[in-house]
C-alpha cells in the first residue's frame, strides 16, 4: 500500500527496506564492457575495470557521508547533517503536541487506541540534491508513558503491512502531495519515545541505496 502525503487516510506500509519533501544526491557510476576478441576484447576489459574501481570509490564515498551524517545527527546538528548527506535548499515544516488516533492508520492506529501516546511530533523536509534530485523526509517521535509501550510500538511499526503514523501535508511546504512506498524506513527507540523516519523521491534518479542512507541519517535527527 503506498503512502500519500497529506491525503486522505494517508500513511505507508513498511516494505522490505527499511514527510518531508527532500533531495539527496546521487551517486551512480556505469561500468562500460564490451564483447569480441583480440584488441577489442582488451578495450572492453580495461572499460569494465574502470567501471568497477569507480562504483567502488563512489560506494566508499557514500559510505563516509552517511558515517558523518549520522555523527552531526547524533551532536543535535540536524543541518550539518543534511547537508553532509549532500542535501541543499532545506526546507521544513514542524507539526508539535498532534494526537496520534488522528494521525495514524491500520493497527497503529488500533494500538493507540489501546495504548494512548503521550506525545507526537512531526517534520516535513524538503530539498535538493547535488544533481538537483528532490527527494521527501518524514521524521517523527512519538513518545509514551513507559518504555514497554515504546518497545511495543516499535516492534509493530516495523512489521510489514501494519499501518503507521500518517506525515504532514505537502501543503505546509507548498508541494503536492508525493506518495510514499514505505521501502526506505528506518526507527529506533530512545527510552520512552521510539522515532520513525521515510524518505521518497520526488521526481529524478535516486539509487535505494541513497534513500535508506538518508533514512537512517534522519532518525538520528534532534526532536524538534
């Protein structure tokens, strides 16, 4: 089921990975082979070579901004961390003290209704990539009176098919809603409060790759 920000019923289904509207770079290299024999075969072999050491320099590079990012994530540095993950023109909408009945789907939805949050808040990112990519992120915490409650809610919002918490209207940044896949999901828990975070693209090529790493980074986000 996929996931559209601001719409009716809105929300994702987690899929097997794992609003705002973001950007993030993409980092591709194209390995060039070619078949035959004799001269033409050498060509072809050396092209491949090339292809090869450059995907894994480009795999190497990532890797390190995402390590960064996620180190400026963890000192509270949200913007250091965007833009370490080669993001620009950020924008953001924040959403504090929302009722989670109201926004949640499925049996999240359902557990609220068993189990009330205490808290939730969202944000909305929204920005470019170095190639001029966007991309959308939906970060949010959601808090709760105990640690089981949190540990409980975590392990259901990580299960496929269960429903979710719903992200904030494209409108608060002036962006049509996008539709979520809910493949590039991250969460983790913080004593009483687990965090959730989703990243789509919005339009241009952006590797899964690069979307998970943006996801993993903004769960690391400082709560609003």
């Amino acid at each position: 089921m996929n996931r559209r920000i601001g719409g009716a019923g809105g929300g994702s289904d987690k899929g097997s990975g794992g609003g705002t509207q973001v950007i993030v770079g993409t980092v591709a290299a194209i390995a060039i082979a070619s078949a035959g024999s004799g001269v033409g075969a050498g060509i072809g072999a050396s092209a491949g070579s090339s292809g090869t050491v450059a995907e894994s320099a480009a795999g190497r590079n990532f890797a390190a901004r995402k390590t960064q990012g996620k180190q400026s994530a963890r000192r509270g540095n949200a913007d250091e961390a965007l833009r370490r993950m080669g993001l620009r023109n950020v924008r953001r909408a924040v959403e504090r003290n929302l009722g989670c009945v109201v926004n949640s789907f499925g049996q999240v939805r359902e557990f609220f209704l068993r189990t009330p949050c205490a808290s939730l808040d969202r944000v909305l990112l929204a920005a470019v990539d170095e190639q001029g990519n966007p991309i959308v992120v939906m970060v949010a915490w959601v808090g709760f009176r105990t640690r089981g409650d949190a540990r409980r809610f975590k392990d259901l919002d990580d299960t496929h098919g269960t429903g979710n918490v719903t992200p904030p209207g494209g409108a608060l940044l002036g962006i049509a809603d996008v539709r979520f896949t809910g493949q590039h999901y991250r969460s983790r828990r913080a004593g009483s409060v687990t965090v959730i975070a989703e990243a789509e693209p919005v339009g241009g090529p952006v590797t899964d790759e690069v979307l998970d790493g943006l996801a993993e980074v903004a769960v690391l986000l400082p709560r609003p």
